[in-house]
C-alpha cells in the first residue's frame, strides 16, 4: 500500500511531540514501519499514544494496524484521531480504505469523498474512490474521478482499464471503444492490458472488438492458453461455432479453469445444433465445478434450446441458490416460464431481474410482453417503453411496445414504433404487418396495402398478413387479389409457423 507509507511519513514529518521520550518512541515507530516490522511499530506507537493521547498520534498507530491488516483496531483508532479533531484527508482516506476491505461500501465512500474534497487533485484518492464507486455499482458517479487518475497517470494501465469499464457499465459503449483504443496506442505493448480490455468487451458483447485485441495480444504472447479460450470465449459471442472449435483443439482440454474447455465446447455445439453432445459436454464442465454459475447456465440454456423448460428451470434455481444476486438468473427463469405460459411468474422474475440489475434492458423487454399475454397492457407498455430507452437501437423493442401501443388504443403512437422498428432493420416483415394494420385503422389502405405485401414478400409464411390483404383489396375493389391472398392464407395457415415467433426465441435464447 505504497499511499498509506506516503501518507504516513507526511504525517510523521510534520509531528512535534513534546518530550524526548516521546520523539524517540515516534523515531522508533518509523523505522520499524520502514522496515516492515509492524509489531514493533505498533509497540512503540502504542506506547506513544499512552504518553500522549492526540489525534496524530493515534492516526500513527491506526495507519500501522492498517499495513498490518488489523482492520477493526485500524477504524478504531482513525475514528478516534477524527473525534480528537485530527482530521486531515490523509486519516479519512486511509480510513475509507479500512471500511472498504470490512466490505462497508457506504462507510469507505464517505470517507474517501471527505479526503477527495480536502485534498482536491490527489490523484490516488481519486482513483480509490473511482474504483470504489464503481465496484457497488455507481459507474456514472465513478467517470469523473477515473478520468482525473487518467489524466494525471496516463501510462498507468490499470486506471485505464477501469475508466473503459466504467464506461461500458454507465452505458456508453461507444466512449468505451474510444478509451480501448486511446489505451492501446498508449501501452502498445502491454498484452496484459489487451487482455484485460478483451474481458471487457465479452462481458459487454462486443464480440468484434475482443477479436482484435486479441489477436494483438496473441502477437505479443503467442500460443498463451488464456487468450486461446478468450479467442475461443469471442467466437462463440460472434455465433462461429467452427472457430471455436479450431481454437479448442490447439489447446488441451486439461488447461485453464476445471470445466473450462468443456464448457466452451459445450456453447460451440448449441450454436452447431448438437443439443446432445453439447449436454455431455457441460455436464462434464459442471461436474469439474459444480459451484460454477456460468457452466449452469449454460446447461439451462441447452436445456431451452431443447424446449426443456422445466428442467431449465429446476437448474437455474439451484444457480440462483449458489449466486443469488446474478441478474442473468432470475431472466432465465423467467424464459421458462414464459415458454410454458406462466406468464405471471415470468413478469414476477424479470422483477426480480431489474431490482438487482435496474438497466437490464432484456428482462425489461421480457417483462412486457409477459405482462401483454396477461392483458396488463399498462404493465406491458411502461416495461417496454423502460427497454426501448435502455436500448434505442432494438427493432425487436420498438416492434413489441409499438404492438402494445397499438392494443391500447394509441394507433399513431404505435405506427411510430413500427416505423422506427423499420428503419433499424428494413427486413423486418412483422412490424410491415403491424403498421400495415395501423395505416388501415387509419384510412391510408393504398399505404396499408404496400406495407402488407412488403411484410408477405419479406416473410410469406406471415399468415395473418394474408387476410388483411384480402379485405384490403376487397374494399379497394380488387377481386382478384383478394382470391389470390384469401386462398395463398389458407394454404400456408396450418403448416408454416409465425416466423416472428422464430425471431423472438432466438432473441431470447441468445447466448450470454
């Protein structure tokens, strides 16, 4: 703890004691320190205190306990420098790092917040507190003091590893590629750091992104088995199942993490559609770690792809036992229950999801349409409005908030949704058929009309578009047309499914 010594000898050179005795004590105290015989220094710090109780004295000997790890005895006597009215940002900040490593959050960002204000520009105060803020949560709050470490500390690869995360986390993936790359160009060498940057974007789905990094780091490290699964771990965010599978077999499945092969390989088969082999894959994987979440929600996962809900469901419980705070848990659980039309189960875990993760877009999105299939249609538009604003470049969110809209009487605002769903993916047959929809509730059948035969010429397994068609082009005096989509309707209605249904599972079911 290279600060808390800094700290320490400031302090200790600005210490007037009166007495010999007690400047020898004092002297003593520090050579110990120096030395890193803590018990000695907390010796003659203890005896100092007894011969005189200040404020500075006792942050002396609360500083020692803190080198030495006696925490308690540490906040202790820190509090009692403060309440003896020593209290430069020195006590606070070393007591802030006290409460921290008791895992007291709120207590430790007090404390550090007290030193940042009382000295304004100490860039490892600004830093701690960053790292601090950013560990229970607070990304946005934690930006400004990171960027002032970074500013201060440009070559320190740590502080930029943590301001791309926090970046990531406060929802600016774009600022969050920027500083990778700002990052690389200034430590252009530091595999470690690419590493760490490479665990970033797979975490926040940035799948392109960890691929080039990795394959810098690659260059600088060749052949080191953590970034072969992290080349690996990229692929199967990307859907390459075949990658994958090029990268496992250069590495021994006895390598890394226990499981950890087998639980790759076990995502690379889902995606190849080997429900089978992938199953024995990551029962393997968990029988290596059976504590390890990932490897049990990837099983549940296969288990859904499988239409194995229930059973999904029972192993994600027994996940959830294991990481009870790990939003991903209670979403899952809720995929199932939607699947076998438990529908208020499924709204109540994406509740669940939200109150530990409150900017999970994708349990919000679940949420409502749970919530539409119970006729909540309040529930179901305020949930879906919350996605759509947590992630405006969704045209699945748009689509199903518009269809919700649209169900509660709000047509126009609906088409506007439809639209918007339409502008981010142009081949997106289902929200042609729901403006199509909202166009003919509004008069506009010559627009109604094209949207239609955009949605069937896009998807003609859209069913439901056929018969729209036909009274479209019924009232619009076309006969013939109408015939041809009455009859095109009938023949395809009882053997090709909803297409839109497709791409709502597999929106679902993505990998995490």
């Amino acid at each position: 703890m290279k600060l808390g010594f800094l700290i320490l000898a400031g302090v200790l050179a600005a210490a007037s004691l009166p007495g010999q005795s007690s400047d020898e004590l004092k002297q003593k105290g520090i050579k110990a320190f120096q030395a890193g015989q803590f018990a000695a220094a907390e010796e003659a710090f203890r005896l100092l205190v007894q011969r005189d109780p200040s404020g500075e004295n006792y942050s002396y000997e609360a500083v020692t306990e803190l080198r030495a790890g006696e925490i308690p005895a540490a906040i202790t006597h820190f509090e009692r420098a403060i309440e003896l009215g020593y209290a430069p940002g020195s006590v606070h900040y070393n007591l802030g790092l006290a409460y921290l490593r008791l895992e007291k959050s709120r207590e430790g960002i007090r404390e550090l917040k007290l030193a940042a204000t009382q000295e304004p520009g100490n860039g490892e105060v600004e830093y701690s507190l960053g790292v601090a803020l950013l560990e229970t949560g607070q990304a946005g709050s934690a930006l400004p003091y990171l960027r002032n470490s970074l500013r201060r500390s440009p070559g320190d690869p740590a502080i930029r590893a943590n301001c791309v995360r926090a970046e990531f986390e406060s929802g600016d993936a774009e600022a969050a590629i920027e500083d990778i790359d700002k990052a690389v160009a200034a430590l252009p060498k530091n595999a470690a750091l690419e590493v760490a940057l490479t665990q970033l974007c797979l975490a926040h789905r940035q799948g392109q992104k960890a691929l080039t990094l990795l394959e810098s780091a690659d260059h600088l490290a060749p052949n080191e088995p953590e970034i072969r699964f992290l080349f690996a771990r990229a692929n199967v965010l990307l859907e390459r199942p075949t990658k994958v599978f090029d990268m496992l077999k250069s590495v021994s499945p006895g390598t890394g993490a226990p499981g950890e092969w087998s639980h790759l390989m076990a995502q690379a088969l889902a995606q190849a559609g080997d429900l089978k082999e992938a199953r024995t894959q990551v029962e393997s994987a968990i029988q290596a770690d059976p504590k390890n979440t990932a490897y049990q929600l990837t099983s549940a996962w296969i288990d859904q792809l499988d239409l194995r809900y229930t059973q999904s469901i029972a192993t994600l419980e027994r996940a959830r036992e294991l990481e009870p705070k790990r939003a991903l848990i209670p979403y899952r659980i809720a995929i199932g229950y939607y699947y076998t039309q438990r529908f208020d189960r499924a709204a109540e875990e994406c509740e669940a999801a939200v109150n530990l993760a409150p900017s999970y877009d994708p349990a919000y999105f679940l949420m409502g349409i749970s919530k539409l299939e119970t006729h909540d249609l309040e529930g179901a538009q305020a949930a879906l409005q919350r996605a759509v604003e947590l992630k405006s470049t969704s045209p699945l969110y748009h689509y199903e908030w518009g269809e919700t809209l649209f169900k509660g009487g709000r047509v126009e605002e609906g088409k506007r949704e439809f639209s918007r769903a339409v502008e981010l993916d142009p081949k997106f047959a289902g929200a042609y058929y729901w403006r199509g929809r909202a166009l003919k509730q509004e008069g506009d059948l010559t627009a109604a009309i094209r949207d239609l035969e955009a949605a069937v010429a896009i998807d003609p397994g859209l069913t439901l578009a056929y018969h729209e068609l036909w009274q479209l082009y019924k009232s619009t005096g076309q006969p013939e047309k109408a015939n041809a989509a009455l009859a095109q309707g009938e023949q395809l209605r009882l053997k090709i499914r909803d297409e839109q249904e497709e791409i709502l599972r597999m929106a679902l079911l993505a990998p995490d």
